[in-house]
C-alpha cells in the first residue's frame, strides 16, 4: 500500500496511475523471485524544491487589493517567492509609484514582494518580465468593467495575456477569501489533463478539496470523458487529494459550468485556455472566455503546452 503522504517523484507518475512504481537495481548474480517484496532504506536525503515564484500585476491605486491579499495567502501556502509589477509612467517618479505600491502590500500584509516599476504598457511590460524569468503563476486582479473591450468581449489587456502568456494565469475575484474548494472545468483529452495536474498541485499545497466536472451533449454516453475523470480521479486521490466527479448533460456548457460554480460555492475554477503554443485561438464563442465574463470567482486559467 501506499504510505499516506509520501508520493512518487520519479519515474514521473502516469496520468491516471494509482499505484507506486518502485525502480531497484539487484546483484546479476541474485535470483528474481517473483511475489511480495519488502523495501527498507537505511539512510536519505530531502531535496529542497525550488520555491514557486508568482508575478503580480498591481494596477492603478484606485483599484481594489484583493488580488494582493490573494498573493499573500497563497504565496504562504506554497511557500513562494512573489514579484509585483506596476507600470510606471514616464512623468512619474520611482520614488513616489514604489511608496503608493509598498502601502497597498502593506494593506494585503504582503511581505517580502520584490517590486518592479518598468515603464511601458501594462501587457507589454508583464509579458516581458515573465517571459525573462521562470514564473509558475501571473496573477491579475479582475478586469475593471469601464475599460475598452478587445474583439474577444474582455479587456484588451487580458486578451492580449491569455493569448501571449506562457505560464498560468490567475484571475482574482473583486473580494478574496481563502481557497477551500476548487472546481477543476476538465475537457477529454491532452489538453484537458494539464488542467487537473495544475489543479491537482494547488489543492495539495493549500489542502483544498476538488470537483473534477466534465460537460456532455444530452443523451450521449462519452466513454473516453468518462475514462478521462476516473484517471484524473485517480491521480488527485493518489495525491491524499478529497476528489468528486461530476458529468454533466447540457446543451450549453457554459451555463452548465457556471450554474455548477454557483450551486457548489467553489472558491477557485481551473480551465484549460490556449496559449502560445496552441494551435488554436481564442474566438468570442470559447467556453473559458464565455466563463470568464459570467462568473464572479478567481478563475485559474491553464494554458496549453508546447507540442514536442
């Protein structure tokens, strides 16, 4: 059995694995027998990890500070490292933008942020420096309402980061609170395992329960859907994860997701999005984006890998 806690690093788990694979290497001159066998293991080390880093986009100082407090909170669960980003003017001084940014951390208790002031456009200047470092998450806070609209329905700037940005983006919520329950939004496939493991990472880090949920057409029996969740159920349990499956029959997958956000009173959704190296757009009629604009909850948008 399984030890409770512990997890398989390497080989790399298989999407869908339940059991341990336990690689060994045995004297030629020692018979293999076949049957039960005992490990024990006399000395180890704990390799340190490197900490998570998080890149934060800290808008204007009219705005709200959930999606600072979000970064404090969620930066102490993971133990990460947090970078917070504002865009500075040309007529404005460091001095005078880096105070009114240190007095918003000080508000969301966001403590030991390294704060970059580069000049440019918002967009611009975020995806330079993600794409100059490794980051494993950019965290924005939601899209104010009043700004002009990209051809997408959202705002320009996040449109132009979703189809840009390498790493996941989350979106916070006008008010935070603690992430308890996720909803994981899973599609059948690839694309849609990448989904449940990033989600599967972030409720392990903050004990987080998930609701892995697959929308199908009415009256339809999708064998390899119903495959895709009980093997993403059973990565999220093989991780000591409280995991719950739902498929759903629904013409309208959108009102599918969002009436299942509202009824759940989940506290992160996690969708899969496009990305750089899709080979696919985003279109105003895409599930994510349909979501995005409907939903009133940090949204945690995945975007796909690059095919090798």
């Amino acid at each position: 059995p399984r030890l409770p806690g512990c997890r398989q690093l390497a080989p790399r788990p298989n999407f869908g694995q339940e059991d341990w694979i336990l690689e060994a290497e045995l004297p030629s001159d020692l018979p293999f027998e076949s049957g039960e066998h005992w490990v024990s293991l006399r000395q180890w080390n704990f390799l340190a990890p490197p900490r998570p880093r998080l890149l934060i986009f800290d808008n204007e100082a009219g705005e709200g500070i959930a999606h600072l407090s979000m970064a404090q909170w969620l930066s102490s669960k993971i133990d990460g490292s947090v970078t917070v980003l504002r865009n500075r003017k040309e007529h404005e001084s460091d001095e005078k933008v880096r105070s009114a940014v240190q007095s918003r951390l000080e508000k969301a208790e966001l403590q030991g942020a390294t704060v970059l002031l580069p000049q440019g456009k918002s967009s611009e200047v975020l995806l330079r420096e993600q794409a100059s470092r490794i980051y494993n998450f950019l965290l924005l806070s939601r899209p104010n309402q009043e700004a002009k609209l990209s051809h997408l329905g959202i705002t320009r700037m996040l449109t132009r980061i979703l189809e840009a940005a390498e790493a996941p983006l989350l979106i916070a919520s006008a008010e935070f609170r603690p992430i308890r329950r996720i909803l994981v939004c899973t599609a059948a496939g690839e694309p849609g395992k990448n989904d449940v493991k990033l989600g599967a990472w972030v409720a392990r880090r903050t004990g987080a329960s998930v609701t892995l949920l697959h929308v199908l057409a009415p009256h339809t029996n999708d064998a390899s859907a119903r495959r895709h969740i009980s093997n993403a159920a059973s990565t999220l349990e093989s991780l000591d994860i409280t995991v719950e499956t739902k498929l759903i029959g629904s013409s309208n997958r959108v009102e599918a997701i969002l009436q299942e956000t509202s009824r759940g009173d989940f506290d992160l959704l996690v969708m899969g999005g496009h990305g750089p190296h899709s080979s696919s757009f985003f279109r105003p009629e895409d599930v994510t984006l349909q979501v995005l604009r409907g939903v009133n909850r940090p949204v945690l948008v995945v975007p796909a890998q690059e095919e090798v």
